[in-house]
C-alpha cells in the first residue's frame, strides 16, 4: 500500500536531489531554473494551482478546514507569480526597504524589516521562539496536546497539509533572511507537491 511515509520519502528524496544539484551547479543555481518566474516556481505555481482545483472538485471548501486550504492554495499560487504582475504588466506596491510587494511573504518581509529597524528584531526573534514553546507546553499540561495529535491522526490530510506549511514557513524565513534562493525555491517545490497529497487526502 502506497502510504503517507512513501509520499514523503519521494518528496524528500527528489527535493535533495534538486538541491544537491543546485549546490554544485552554477549553470543549475543561475540558470533558468531558479530565477524569477524560472522553471522551480513555474511548477511550485502549477502544483499550487492543482491542490486548489482538486479542492474545489472535492468539495473541500465545505468545511472550515477545507475552505481555508482552498485560500492558502490560492494565495500561495498568486504568490508564486506575484499575482500576475509580471505575465499582465503591472506594477506591484513597493515596499519600504526596497523590492516590491507581489507575494505573501513579503509581509513577513515588511514586519523583518521594522522590527530591525526598531531595533525589536532580537524580541521579536526570542517571542517567535518561545511563545509556540510555552503554548505546547501549556496544551500538554491541560491534556489538550494528546487530543490535537489524535484530531491530525485521524486524518492523513491534515499532517500532510500540516507538514506543508511548516516546510513553507521554513521557505519563508530564508526568503526573508535572502539567502540561499535555491533552498528557498526547492522548498516551495516541495510544500506545493505536499499540498497537491492533502487535496487528495482531507476528508471531505
């Protein structure tokens, strides 16, 4: 039987592979693959845009869970293209600190940029740390963590889509630090094909 594991082991498998190729392949990194609107976030968009048509023929929007992953899917395919400024020829809001505003992430951006700017972003950095240890923390001593883990269990859809978004956080976080597009890239690759699985995958 072709299991959640088996789906995640490809994913991973084909993502190092992808990254593994990028680190010792300058015409790989620079070339056509990486760069905006390149060949990695063409298929990311697609593969986001799939996980939102699978969705909507479900039906999953019938329900909070499924509503809201129809929304990320498209927010996140929009992202990918920078809402089509590109492809239509328009121009996106530009943000303080330079670049433009075309994707979700650069809010995320935005709020990096005027907590350095305050001199917050060691606070801003600790709470980001600590506040999801403290709410684990206090789920497992009110015996709340084991029916959330129970509550993702009864359901492959939602780790899988849970994963997802964990490894596109991890995405965002070396957008904003801007390093390394290529890893950025991959994992996107990555979250998209993990949201394509959860489409199919949530109940409806």
């Amino acid at each position: 039987m072709f299991t959640l594991r088996h789906e995640l082991a490809i994913y991973t498998a084909a993502g190092l592979g992808i990254l593994a190729l990028a680190a010792v392949s300058v015409d790989f990194r620079h070339g056509p693959f990486f760069k905006e609107d390149g060949v990695v976030e063409m298929t990311a968009a697609l593969l986001f845009l799939a996980a939102l048509v699978i969705g909507v023929h479900r039906r999953l929007f019938r329900t909070w869970m499924g509503l809201a992953f129809c929304a990320l899917a498209l927010l996140a395919c929009l992202s990918e293209i920078s809402f089509g400024a590109r492809f239509l020829d328009f121009t996106m809001p530009a943000m303080a600190g330079g670049g433009e505003l075309d994707g979700a992430q650069d809010l995320v951006m935005l709020a990096y940029r005027a907590a350095a700017g305050e001199g917050f972003l060691l606070l801003a950095a600790g709470l980001a740390v600590i506040l999801p240890v403290l709410v684990l923390i206090l789920a497992w001593r009110s015996g709340h963590l084991a029916q959330v883990v129970a509550w993702f269990n009864a359901d492959d859809g939602r780790s899988t889509l849970a994963i997802g978004l964990a490894v596109i956080g991890l995405a965002v976080i070396l957008d904003v630090m801007e390093a390394v597009r290529f890893a950025e890239e991959t994992l996107e690759l990555f979250g998209a094909a993990l949201f394509v699985t959860a489409a199919l995958r949530l109940d409806r």
